[in-house]
C-alpha cells in the first residue's frame, strides 16, 4: 500500500519511517483486521498514482474523491477526514490586487501546486487550460513553499493545515526567516482524503472486496469510539 511522502503532517518520512495523521490512522484500522498484514510505503505523489494505473499498487492514500478522473482508482473507501484546500500567496502578490475570487481574481499569477494533484476546482484547471492562469509543480509542500518564499510561483495551493504545518518547520529549522509572511488568500473547498484502490489487474488482488468491505467496517468503528478524533487531537486539528 502506497502513501504520499511529501505531505505532512498527513503523510511523510520520519527517521526513515512512515508517519504522519493518514499513517497513524490506517495504522489503527489495520490492527483491527487480523486477517491482513499489510505493509506501508511513502513514495512521491506521481509515482503512487503510476503504479495505481498499472496496477502494481493495491492502494493509494490519500486521494480525493474525483470519479471523472483517474478512471483506474475504484472504488474508494470511506471517507477518512476532512480537508481545507486553501490558497497562500505572498504579502507582495497580495498587496498588489484583489484576490478575493478564486479563481478569477488570480488570472494572470503563477500558482505552485504540487506534482500531479487535481485540486482546485473545475473552473481553475480551466483557466489553465486557457493560459490564464500559470501553474508550475512541485514534488511536495517544502519545494512549493520555498518557490513561493524564493518568488518563483506567486501563490500555492494546498490543503491549510499542511502549508502551515511545513511553513512552521521550515522556520524552525531555520531554512526560512521568522519574519516572512504570506496571505491566506482564499478558501477553495472541503475535501475528504480517501484510500483509493486500484481496477487494474484485478486477479492480483482477490482478497480486495473482502479487504475494503473489512476496512470500511473498522474505520466507521475507529471513528464512533473517538480514536480518530484522538489522533488528530495529537496534531492540533481536531474540528
């Protein structure tokens, strides 16, 4: 089973080990299914969604729901948690103009998204297509925070929490200056992350109706006993 690497504090590497709110989640889910041992792999982004599409890989965590797109993920679990997919941009784009209507108000901009995400809304990947509005990605949060910091894209877009959880880390680490200051410019939409299973080569996988039926019961369990709400009260993000 395949995780993004590069999107804390959902997903990534810690001393060499997944980690992270998904990791720590599914991590419970599965010790409630004993009939299962399943190992976790933190790869980039793409990569994941590639071995999705042909088929070396059971499962993807965590996608959103977009069932007009990625036609080789299906079906997907349960839904996980709730997402904030926010738009930041720099206190000198922000100051310049208005940017009060996503995405209208950010024709013109380059926007720093990471590598083959499909967030933003069906009017934005428009304007895209249309050569209104640029977009330049980046493999995870940290490369499309420094573009944004080094001035190289004039706004990213992400879930809220992950910006500002790798906005703080930088900082800390002292990669960034503790003065720098970016605009929390728009709030896109509310997204579920998701376990995405892959359609392709089914006859590798013939324990998948079972595993996901099992791990849809568990989650719903997980969830009513408070265990996912203690996890995310770990981080700081409960609602």
């Amino acid at each position: 089973m395949y995780g993004d690497s590069g999107y804390p504090p959902y997903s990534y590497s810690q001393n060499g080990q997944p980690a992270g709110i998904y990791v720590e989640i599914l991590k419970a889910v599965f010790d409630t299914m004993p009939d299962y041992q399943v190992q976790i792999q933190l790869v980039p982004w793409k990569r994941g969604l590639k071995m999705l599409e042909v088929g070396e890989g059971f499962a993807l965590f965590p996608p959103y729901l977009y069932p007009d797109q990625r036609l080789y993920i299906s079906p997907y679990s349960k839904p996980i948690i709730k997402e904030e997919v926010a738009v930041f941009c720099s206190s000198e784009v922000a100051n310049k103009q208005e940017l009060s209507s996503w995405p209208k108000s950010y024709f013109g901009l380059t926007i720093g998204i990471n590598e083959s995400f499909s967030l933003g809304g069906r009017e934005f990947w428009q304007a895209v297509k249309k050569g209104q509005i640029q977009i330049k990605e980046a493999q995870g949060n940290r490369d499309n925070i420094l573009n944004l910091h080094n001035d190289k894209v004039d706004c990213y877009i992400n879930d809220r929490i992950s910006i500002l959880w790798e906005i703080k880390q930088l900082i800390q680490e002292g990669t960034l200056p503790t003065d720098w200051k970016v605009i929390e410019s728009a709030s896109v939409s509310s997204e579920q992350g998701y376990l995405g299973f892959t359609n392709v080569t089914p006859e590798r996988y013939p324990y998948k109706d079972d595993f996901i039926s099992k791990f849809n019961f568990n989650l719903e369990k997980l969830k009513q006993d408070g265990t996912l709400e203690s996890i995310l009260n770990h981080y700081n993000l409960s609602d």
